[in-house]
C-alpha cells in the first residue's frame, strides 16, 4: 500500500495567486468587497476567504468570478497556474 501524498505545496500558492488576482481586479474597478460578494450572491466571508487564498473558487464560482469583475472565461484558472 503507497503512503498517503500530503498536500502539494504548489496547491496553497496556487489559492494564493488566485485571490491576489481577485483582489487587483476587485480593487481596479473599485469595488468593495461587499460589492463583489452581493454580485456573486455570496456572504462577504467567501470574498475575504478566495482573497486571502483560504478558498479555491476555481470550481465552484470561477465563471460568477470573472463574470463579476469582467474578465475573459478561464482567467481565474490561469491566475493560479501564473504570477498575478
């Protein structure tokens, strides 16, 4: 039997990377981020949590992410995978 695989430490940076993006984004079109979770129909919490990488919305709101701040279909993905 393998050894269970700990978490990749790539996996934080990648959650990370993501909520930075969030946050420039969020920040250039000068949203609050209550503004941001009202758009996503989503408690203020989850905002703070995606922005403090604590939260990967890749899946789960990734197209009402880039939909609220304007970005192009795939962007929150490829924030992850690159520096913001």
């Amino acid at each position: 039997m393998r050894p269970l695989r700990e978490r990749e430490p790539s996996a934080a940076w990648s959650t990370a990377r993501i909520g930075a993006a969030v946050r420039v984004h969020r920040v250039n079109l000068e949203l609050s981020r209550t503004d941001l979770a009202e758009r996503l129909e989503v408690p203020v919490e989850t905002v703070i949590a995606i922005e403090d990488g604590e939260y990967d919305p890749r899946l789960a709101l990734a197209p009402r992410l880039e939909a609220a701040l304007d970005l192009a279909p795939g962007s929150i993905a490829a924030a992850g995978r690159s520096a913001a």
